[in-house]
C-alpha cells in the first residue's frame, strides 16, 4: 500500500515539474516577445515622426510655391 501511494506521488511529482518546465519556457518565450514588441512599437513611434516631420516640410514646399 505504502509503495503504492509512494509510485502516484512520484508520478505526480513528475507531472507537476515537467508541467513548471513548461511554464518557465513559455514566460521566456513571453517575455522575448515583450522585448521585441517594445522595440518594433519604439521603431514605429520613430518613423511616425520622421513622416509626420516630411510632410510638414513638403506642406510648407507648397506654401512657398503657391505664394510667389
């Protein structure tokens, strides 16, 4: 009885670790993902700007070739 009990234990102690493994892998993965998200959202904002900049350039482009 007591070997019995002792093998359920030891299998659920098996499940429970490869399921913690499994965990830890997908907070990493998460994390990584997280980090490179930043970085593309970080990159996006740069390039908004740098557009956003272009077009006020070509607005005033326009101004000055309307106006004379």
């Amino acid at each position: 009885m007591f070997a019995g009990v002792g093998v359920a234990l030891s299998i659920l102690a098996f499940f429970i670790k490869r399921n913690k493994w499994e965990i830890d892998d997908m907070k990493e993965r998460l994390r990584y993902m997280e980090i490179s998200h930043a970085g593309q959202c970080k990159d996006v904002e740069h390039l908004n700007k740098i557009s956003e900049d272009r077009r006020r350039d070509v607005q005033k482009l326009f101004e000055k070739v309307e106006g004379k």
